[in-house]
C-alpha cells in the first residue's frame, strides 16, 4: 500500500512540476530576452468563439516564406513542424528585418539576432519533401477585452522577447511609434 501512494505522490508531483518548470522558462526569457519589434500585418480582430481578438501575420514569417519557397535545397525541402531561423538585424528603433535564413541559432552573425520558426506545409502529404508551405511564429493571435478592438486595430507591430536559442514570446502590441499598447483605459469614475 505505501508503495501506490509513493507512485502517487511521484506522479502528482510529476504533473505540477513541467508546468511549473514550462512557466517559470518562459518568466526567464520575458525577462532577460531582448525586446525587438516585428512588423505585423494584421488580419481579423474578432472571432464569435473566442471573443475579440487579432489573428496576427508578420513581415518577418512573409519574408521567410518567400525565400525558402524560392529557394534551392536543403531550405526549400523543409518537412512539416522543422525548425529554422530567421536572423535578423535590429535598427535603433527596435524593429527587426530578416538579413538571412539558416537551420541553427549558432549560425548567427554579430550583430544578428536568431529567431526560431517553425515550418508548416501547404501539401496535404505533409510526410514528403516539398517546397511549398508557410514560417510560423508561435503566436498567431492577440486576444484583448471586449470592445477593445478599435485600439488594437492601430497596432502596427508586435513586441516580442528572444534568447539567445532563438525562442521566443510575444509581450504585447505596439504603435507606430513601436510604444507598447496596454489596453484601453477605463474612464474615470468607473469600476
């Protein structure tokens, strides 16, 4: 009997433990990555589901599409959920353009900063080899309060933090001015 709540325990600490370790990863890299701002290109900001919220495509993932999809192998042969990179050269106002592709964060130039992608197919034989297909970040939407939508539908760039692996983690939404967008404000003399 000691021996099942040993198993027990082992499991129930098991389970609180890769979310924890998963969560506090993700604290590290919005603390300590390096901010950069990605052009977006905003597409839908409301969904009947999911309430209101903004399906995000960047420049960055449009640039890399375009040039894997143009490309001779081994890039343009990328296989469904493969890892790649996009490195790029960050300006003084943050904001981060695609210098080059490769398949390693250590292939980073001084000066660059490694992004890791991921690459989805457009063939429905996702198991072969072809050239045709999309960069994904991992976050294609923004989700805010209700009634927010007007304000969100200025954004014009997403804020996100990158290690020095590549991953990364959107922070939030920014202006044209690439100033960070934290909501409405709710009027005074509400709440």
């Amino acid at each position: 009997m000691n021996a099942n709540r040993i198993w027990v325990a082992l499991g129930v600490a098991l389970t609180l433990a890769v979310p924890a370790a998963l969560v506090a990863r993700h604290e590290r890299l919005l603390a300590s990555g390096k901010p950069v701002l990605l052009a977006l290109r905003p597409v839908d900001p409301r969904s009947l589901m999911q309430g209101d919220y903004m399906a995000l495509d960047y420049d960055v993932t449009q640039a890399v599409t375009r040039t894997v999809n143009a490309e001779p192998a081994p890039l343009g042969l990328l296989r469904q959920g493969e890892t790649l990179y996009a490195f790029l050269a960050v300006d003084a106002q943050g904001v981060g353009r695609v210098v080059r592709i490769g398949t390693a964060p250590s292939m980073a130039r001084p000066g660059e900063l490694a992004l890791r992608l991921r690459w989805q197919q457009s063939s429905p034989i996702w198991f072969m080899r072809w050239a045709g297909g999309n960069a994904v970040l991992p976050s294609h939407s923004y989700f805010f309060a209700e009634g927010e939508g007007g304000y969100y539908a200025k954004a014009r760039y997403a804020i996100w933090r990158v290690g020095n692996d590549g991953d990364a983690l959107l922070e939030a939404l920014a202006d044209e001015h690439g100033r960070r967008m934290d909501g409405v404000a709710a009027p005074a003399g509400s709440g």
